[in-house]
C-alpha cells in the first residue's frame, strides 16, 4: 500500500524515533523505488544493471542509490516532459557540466510544503522582514532556476517586506539595510544567504563600518545560511570563528547552517543548537564505508548517501553524495529532536566543487 506523502506532513518534523520512522519513512522510500522503476527508463536500466528488484526490497538500507553525478550525464525523469513546470541546475563552476533536475507541479508542491514545516520549527510560524544576503539578479530567471536562486525564492517564503543587501556588483547596500532595520526596529529579523558571500560580501563591510564607528544592530535576526564551506576553510576560518565574528559586528546571536543539495530540494538537513545536522521525518542519512559501500556505525566517518521521502517526477530519492561525514547519533540529541544527527567533513577528495557558496567562491 502507497503511503501518501500528504499523511508525512500532518506529522511534526522531528517528531519519530528510530522504529516508527523506519516503518513510514520506510513504506513511503520502496514505494518510490516501485514508481521510478517502472517510470524512469534510464533508472530501471541501473536497478536492473545491480541485480536488484524493487518488488523484493524490504528495507530501504537496501534501495540502490544514485550517485549524485550521475545527474550530470543523464536526463532523469519519471514524469513526461509536458508536466515538468520547472528544471532546476546544480551550482557549477565554468566549465563544469551541471546537474539537471525536472520538478512537476506536485513534487514542487511537496518541496515548498515540507520547506516549510522543517524551517518554521526553527524559527516560527510567522513571517519576519526578511533580509536577503545577496543580489536580486540571481533570481531572473523563474523557469530554469540555479541553485542558489532556488535557495534564495524557496526560503523567501519565510520573510516579507523583504530587501537584497548586495546590488548586481555584489556591493552591501549600507543606506538600504540601515533604512530597513530602522523600519522594523524591536522586530525579529530574517536573514538567508550563502555562506562565502556572508563573509565576503556582509560580514567584512559591517567589520569595515563598526571601525568607522557605524553599527549595524542584527541582534534580533535569525541567520540561516548553506552552499558549503570549503572556502573559508582554505581561509582558515572555522564555523565558531564565523559565528563569532557576525556576533561581534552585528550582534547575531542565532545562527543555523543547513546540508541540503538541489537533487533533493526541500529535504534540507537543519543545524541545531548543538551544531549537530538533523535527518527529519522527510529524510534520512546513511554513512557508507568508501571501500565496500557497508553501513558506518555510530562515531565512523563515511560517505554520505542521503534520502527524500518527496521527489516522485525524478529518481532522486536515494542518492551517495560526494561529501564525507560521521553519524554522531539517533534520538539522542541534547537538542530534543528525534531522528539521526551527524557532521559533515566536507568534500571527498578529487571531486569537483559543488555547493553554491563554494562554487561561487570559486568563481570569486
């Protein structure tokens, strides 16, 4: 029997330990298994390549994962191309092939909808003024959309009256941001961005003002950026010396990181309080030994695969990425969420750079 996705999103986001979670996620993972196998060309020709039969599968440890470059080479689609209302691309540096990612009306629909249960646990069910941590240009094109421009509109749902704090030349607006704050002084802010261009772009011209005696008060934001680290950390700037320094010239006290990937759009992993990265009821994680693809246990570092209970117009549902991570535990975080945590290391060696911060700091 085909679990409905819609019955996922009655549910709270953290809310199922390990069993009753397995048991829905699980359900809701082989039926997508099913759906692709017998919709997606391309994809049953792998599953059947492995010797695998998605009729027989009985837990979805054991579902075939797509690796994510494979939507480089490839067009995965389960729907027929009349119904795709939207393609979205991977972030790329130039001469980089991008993935490619056909969205339905539906799936969109469960993107934007499981966003937004996972996001407003973290910041609330209302929207703020939003601040928007970089330019308006990004989001132009609304048919073929960038990662970071999918980022940018899909969290934007979570703000009003909202503002771009970077121009075209990736400039800070210092009289608009200042007239903003100002406007929604004793409010709770917004903030979404990319985390090089925070730095870069935010981060070092607030540092720049506060030396001129010019300070920009974002004591009652809330800050939620991805797309990747490498970058600073080729910088030698650690995530608590980022932290530390947007609360030193802005006053930014709540700062979450998010893992999340276009081929798996609305399936974002939130940091929490902990620093840890949480798998919600739409997700899962699996750690994966480099040599024999076997399960991690607890504490071993790994590739990450990750899965989404949402995309039923492309087999994205079962993916290894290219990053390596360690799970750090299950419905056990100081936090109080339930379902996996885990940390990410970063890339694996000799893969291309991918993240929209990280590429876009390529680029830079």
């Amino acid at each position: 029997m085909e679990w409905k996705y819609e019955d996922l999103l009655e549910l709270e986001p953290y809310s199922l330990e390990k069993k009753e979670k397995q048991e829905l996620f699980g359900r809701r993972l082989l039926y997508l298994s099913k759906w692709h196998y017998q919709s997606c060309t391309a994809y049953r020709r792998i599953v059947d390549a492995l010797g695998t039969n998605p009729e027989q599968l009985d837990m979805y440890e054991a579902i075939p994962f797509l690796p994510v470059r494979l939507f480089k080479e490839l067009d995965l689609r389960s729907v027929p191309e009349e119904e795709i209302v939207k393609t979205m691309t991977s972030s790329g540096t130039t001469g980089q092939r991008v993935s490619k990612i056909y969205v339905d009306r539906k799936t969109a629909a469960y993107q934007q909808k499981t966003l937004v249960k996972l996001v407003s646990s973290f910041t609330g069910g209302s929207r703020m003024p939003m601040i928007i941590i970089d330019s308006p240009s990004v989001i132009k094109d609304r048919i073929s959309f960038s990662a970071r421009g999918a980022g940018i509109l899909g969290f934007s749902i979570f703000g009003r009256d909202k503002i771009y704090a970077l121009d075209d030349d990736m400039k800070l607006n210092v009289e608009g941001v200042t007239t903003f704050l100002e406007k929604h002084k004793g409010e709770r802010i917004f903030l979404f961005g990319f985390t090089f261009m925070i730095w870069q772009h935010f981060y070092k011209e607030l540092l720049r003002l506060k030396r001129k005696g010019i300070f920009l008060d974002l004591s009652n934001g809330i800050l939620i950026h991805g797309g990747g680290w490498k970058k600073l950390k080729d910088e030698a700037v650690s995530q608590k010396e980022f932290y530390g320094r947007l609360q030193k010239v802005g006053g930014l006290k709540e700062i979450h990181d998010y893992y999340g990937m276009v081929e798996q759009t609305g399936c974002i992993y939130m940091q929490c309080e902990h620093g840890h990265f949480h798998a919600s009821i739409f997700s899962d994680v699996i750690i994966r030994k480099p040599v024999d693809f076997s399960v991690c246990g607890i504490g071993e570092k790994g590739i990450i695969q990750v899965l989404s209970a949402i995309p039923e117009s492309y087999p994205g549902h079962s993916l290894l990425t290219e990053d390596e991570g360690i799970l750090l535990g299950e419905d056990d975080c100081p936090c109080g969420r339930k379902g996996k945590y885990f940390s990410v290391i970063g890339r694996l060696k000799n893969t291309e750079i991918r993240g929209c911060s990280d590429t876009y700091a390529a680029k830079y």
